[in-house]
C-alpha cells in the first residue's frame, strides 16, 4: 500500500516508485507522458518529488481499473496543464460508457430470456459504417467473420460484405463481450448459442461474471474519482 508523503517531504523516483509498488522508469515514463507533474531538480540536478506528485499518481493508479489507461492518461495530462474542465468531461465519458454497458447488457439479458430463431434480412449495412458505429477498425470486423463470430452475406454484384440486422447484433454482442475481456474463441459459441436460440442456460456463467465486472469497474470508479478529487484539492482546486 502506497504510502503519504508528510509535507514538504522529498523523494527520489527510486523512493516514490518503491511506495507504489511501481519501477523507477515507470515513474519517469509518467512524468515524461505528463501523467505526473515535471518534477523539481536537486542541487546536484537529480529529480526530486513531492506530496503533489504521489497524489498524482494516487489518482491515475486509481483511476485505472476504472476508465483504462488511455482515459487516465488524459485525464491527468488534461489536470496537469490546467484544463481541469477537460478531466471532468473525460471523467463523465467514462461513467456514460459503463452506463452504456450495463444497458447493454441488460438489453442482452432480455433478448436472450425469449429468443426466437433469427430471420434472414435484407442486409443494408457495409462494413465501414458498421465498423464506424462500433468504434473498431474493418479489419476488426474481418478478422470476427474469420472466426465466425459473425457471418455477412455477399452482394452477388460487388461483392461487398453485407450486415443485416442480425449480424449487426452480433457484432455489437461481440463488441461488448471483447470490452468485457473475453476472447474471440470464448465468444464464438455464445453467438452461435443467440443464433440457434437453443436456450440460456450456457449463458448464464458470463453473464454473472459480466455483472461482476461490471460492479468492480463501478466501484473502482468511485475510488478513483475520490483520488482525483484529492489530487484536485491538492493542487488548489
């Protein structure tokens, strides 16, 4: 456990890094991508940390198992060159995307309670504007229909992929299942087990697991939402 800093206290990378359980180049790789403010020099020009710094990183530890590490990461850089309004719209994006997610998962929940075999449909959307919709590379798409995870048809004039309504659910069924951590070959039957509606019974374990993940990411959102608040309030916010 990470240890406070008493005020005015100085520390080395070694020393801060040791607190939190982290290297000291990770400590310098956070101060070198803005996570960290930039540090005090010694009078030997060595780096010298302060309360300020470890509260710092406190919040982007914190705030990692919640919002990931590109959104802690912006989030700090955001604070840290004074755009604290910046931070806090990253912040409430965050909170909208697990909102999102547990809809998600609820609309999943329902669908699956009655499932009826699914109906062939006229497809009418091609795989960048669905790729787009998802915020995920065609590629993505691609690879998922390789191991079919989804299954487009073809127009017989051009070619292209197709998705129908059908495939549209299970790609953003996959989609969500990835967020959650699960890997393709895990995913792969649990689409085929929506497609053929032969029950949920099978789905029962991941969707347990999914609501637990769900409320842990919950959870740490308030602590770290508490770490930045005290980092805020370090700062003089």
């Amino acid at each position: 456990m990470a240890q406070k800093l008493q005020e005015g206290e100085r520390l080395r990378p070694v020393d801060l890094a040791r607190r939190h359980g982290l290297s000291t180049q990770a400590i310098r790789n956070y101060e070198q991508a803005g996570i960290l403010p930039a540090a005090g020099r010694s009078p030997h020009g060595y780096r010298a940390y302060t309360p300020l710094h470890a509260s710092a990183l406190r919040a982007f530890l914190a705030l990692l198992p919640g919002c990931g590490h590109p959104a802690a990461t912006s989030i700090l850089q955001a604070v840290n060159r004074g755009a604290t309004g910046d931070a806090l719209r990253i912040v409430g994006e965050c909170h909208a995307q697990l909102l999102e997610d547990r809809r998600t998962l609820r609309a999943v929940e329902v669908a699956l309670t009655d499932l009826d075999p699914v109906r062939r449909e006229r497809g009418d959307t091609f795989v960048g504007p669905l790729s787009r919709r998802l915020g995920i590379r065609p590629a993505t798409l691609r690879k998922w229909e390789r191991a079919g995870v989804v299954r487009p048809r073809r127009d017989p004039r051009t070619g292209y992929r197709v998705y129908g309504e059908a495939d549209v659910r299970d790609a953003q069924l996959a989609h969500q299942l990835r967020r959650g951590g699960y890997l393709l070959g895990q995913i792969a039957p649990v689409i085929a087990q929506v497609r053929s509606a032969g029950g949920v019974a099978p789905l029962e374990s991941m969707l347990r697991d999914w609501h637990a993940r769900l409320s842990a990411r919950s959870r740490a959102m308030l602590s770290g939402a508490a770490a930045l608040d005290a980092y805020l309030e370090c700062r003089g916010e």
